[in-house]
C-alpha cells in the first residue's frame, strides 16, 4: 500500500475496533479517528455538535449524517491525515456516509476496509458486560474490573456502563448495524477493497491477522 495509508475498520460495536484501530494506527504511526470517541469528547467539553449528538447517542440512534459528515471532513482535512494516513472507527454507518467519504478523497478514496467480523451473540454478551473508566476511557468489564472499587487502575476517576451499554439502547444499536450499516460490506466488496478477519480470537491474534491483511495490500 502506498503511504499515506486510508483505512476503514468495519464490525459491530463491541467487536474491538477501538482496541484494534488504536494498536494498528501506533504499529503504522497513522491516525486513528474514532467518532464515537469525537462525539463523547465534544460532549465532554459542552461543544454545540457534541450537545446535538447526546440524545442519539444515550439511545444508541445514529448522529445525522449532516453533524457527523462536518466532523468527519474537518478532522480528515487535518494535516497529520494527509502526511501519515489514518484508520477510520465508527465511520462510514450509512450508505450516504460511504459515499461521502468518497467524495472526500477523491481521486484516490479508500486504500482498505477491513470488516471485524464477530458473531453477534458475542458482541451482546462484551456490550452488556463492558465498564468504562470517565476520564481516560480505558475500558474494563464486570468480569475485568479495576482492582479498587470501581475507580480506573490508570487515572482514578470512575468505571461505569456507558447508557448506550444499557440493554435497550445495545439492542436499538446491533438492529442499525444490521439494517443500516452491514450493507456496505457487500458495497466495499464490489469496489474490491474489502477483507474480512475474524475478530472472536485472542487479541495478539486478531491484530497480527489485521497487519497481514495491511501487508498484503501493500506488497
Ligand atoms: P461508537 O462508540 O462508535 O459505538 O459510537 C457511539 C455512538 O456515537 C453511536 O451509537 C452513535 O450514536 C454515534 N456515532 C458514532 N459514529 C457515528 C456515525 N458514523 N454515524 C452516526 N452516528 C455515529
């Protein structure tokens, strides 16, 4: 693959495209643009789309394509993007999305969509188990859980169950990925830049079988 590297990580949520776009984007030393990270941020700090996006977020609807797009666009216009590449996490989920991103980084697009593919069953059963430390975002589980009551082995602020972990709202979002979102592997794939790992083994695993998969498109 020629530099700079532009990556989209598909997968359910909870299938650990964020463990695994972090660990891939230090191995490359490119970008790794979570938008659900951006979002949870931008709520953090009170900024307007951030406020715009809770309440979709907190029932696990999808933002609109129109807040979502203007961050996306801004962040991919950054100059670290252009020089190093970045791996996208969390984006493209709609079709007008994907399309979009196209349209972005036009002439060239999207070198490479690795689909995270992990059965359902075991997303539902990490999603509803899974605890998240408030200030680092360091995730943990009620089977993993910080060694001293609830509070974040790392920064010490508090480990809690996100509300869109809640059961409702996991439902609400495994229905969108598979109604809204799963369609664009079949689309990815007509363009031939798709590759699907299997994403339910050891982590070590999963990210070794990610870097192939990167090494092959390179060569
Ligand atoms: P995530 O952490 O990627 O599961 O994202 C958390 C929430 O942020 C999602 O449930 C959506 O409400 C919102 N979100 C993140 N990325 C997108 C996107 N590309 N399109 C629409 N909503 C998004």
């Amino acid at each position: 693959m020629k530099k700079p590297y532009r990556i989209v990580m598909l997968g359910r949520q909870g299938a650990g495209k964020g463990t695994q776009c972090s660990k891939l984007a230090a191995t490359l030393g490119i970008v790794h643009i979570s938008t659900g990270d951006m979002l949870r941020a931008a709520l953090k700090t009170g900024s307007s789309y951030g406020l715009l996006a809770a309440d979709y977020m907190e029932r696990g609807e999808l933002v609109p394509d129109m807040i979502i797009l203007g961050i996306v666009h801004e962040r991919l216009e950054a100059n670290d993007c252009k020089v190093y590449g970045f791996v996208l996490d969390g984006f493209p989920r709609t079709l007008a999305q994907a399309q979009a991103l196209d349209k972005f980084l036009e002439p060239e697009g999207i070198k490479l969509v690795i689909n995270l593919d992990v059965p359902k069953e075991v997303v539902l059963e990490r999603l509803s188990s899974r605890r998240v430390c408030t200030g680092c975002g360091r995730t943990y589980s009620i089977l993993k859980a910080p060694m001293v009551d609830w509070s974040c082995d790392d920064c010490g602020e508090a480990v809690i169950q996100r509300n869109d972990d809640k059961p409702e709202a996991i439902a609400r979002r495994l229905f969108l990925y598979d109604e809204v979102t799963s369609p664009l592997i079949e689309w990815f794939d007509q363009s031939g830049k798709l590759a699907t790992v299997k994403g339910d083994e050891d982590f070590e695993v999963v990210a070794r079988e990610i870097t192939r998969v990167v090494d092959m498109v390179v060569t």
